[in-house]
C-alpha cells in the first residue's frame, strides 16, 4: 500500500491547497480500491510519516482512517458525496473516539492512546466527523495538550505534536 502518498495527499487537503487531478483520481478511485478489505486492512506494523515520525501498532490504522478521512472531505465535501466507503470509515472513527469515552471514561474526544489522539486531532478540527460536535471535541483535545493533562503528561514526539497541532494557526488565517 501507498501510505506515502496517503500521507501527502491528506496533508495537501489540510492545509487548504488545491488537489490536482491525480490526487482526486486517487481519493475518488484508487484508495477505496488499496483499501477495499476495509476494516480488514493488511497494514505494516510501522511506518515513517513525511512530518519526520513513525507511527507503529494500531496507530498505524488510525492514522490511514484519519488520513482517508481528511483527504476524501477536501475532494468529495463534508458529506463524502454519500460515499459507504468513507462514510464506514467515518463511523468506525466515530464509534471509537465514543467508546474511549463512555467506555474506558477517556475525556473527550480522545482515543486510546496520544498518537491516536494526535492523529484523530486534526480529522475533529476539521469536522470531518458528523456525528457529534468535532470543534468542541478538538478544543478539548487541545486543552488537554496545553495542561498536560492524561496522557499528554510527559513530553511527547515534538514532530508528531507540531503535524498534529501546527496547521491550527494556518487555518485560522485562511477562514479570516
């Protein structure tokens, strides 16, 4: 699987830039096929992100849901046109942020652990999730950075916090 490309093209969607077309094709067409055994996805155990991290373990398939997520609401819109393919990932990314929640008594809007957090982070801010108040939820996931509360206690990845948080500001700009 491409998760290089996944990575670059869930961050040019981040950001606001324009998609060219090889990057809609592959949003539209390619990804649901690379991932088409979904949630039954064959990823590698770790990988490197271009932000200058690695993710490993599950968060491996946190991040390609929130990086799907991010990359199909910048091509397809806020709804994914309807897509079941998005809209199961979308509910599956949504039952787990509830289920830390309510299940485990995490605070909200985080998931099991910081690196899921922080990549689950940027999909809330975004509200690229229609199944509850994404603001509100990355506001209190940004507090609980900001205290260092939960699990955020101890320093963590500078480079996955910087990718996670970073483009806060960049889009304030542009909504400005």
């Amino acid at each position: 699987m491409d998760l290089d490309r996944l990575w670059r093209v869930a961050d040019r969607a981040r950001t606001g830039a324009r998609m060219s077309q090889e990057d809609s094709a592959f949003v539209r067409t390619k990804l649901p096929a690379l991932l088409s055994e979904y949630p039954h996805l064959n990823l590698p155990k770790q990988t490197r992100h271009p932000a200058g991290f690695t993710v490993m373990g599950a968060s491996v398939g946190t991040f390609v849901r929130c990086a799907s997520l991010i990359a199909a609401q910048r091509v397809l819109g806020t709804r994914y046109k309807g897509s079941g393919f998005y809209e199961a990932i979308e509910k599956d990314l949504a039952f787990g942020i509830m289920r830390s929640h309510f299940h485990l008594g995490y605070p909200k809007g985080v998931h099991c652990c910081t690196s899921c957090t922080l990549a689950v982070y940027p999909v809330l801010a975004l509200n690229a999730v229609r199944y509850f108040d994404s603001p509100a939820l990355a506001k209190n996931v940004r507090a609980l950075v900001a205290a260092r509360a939960w699990r955020f206690a101890k320093p963590g990845n500078a480079n996955l916090l910087t990718w996670s948080l970073g483009n806060d500001q960049r889009r304030k700009e542009i909504h400005a």
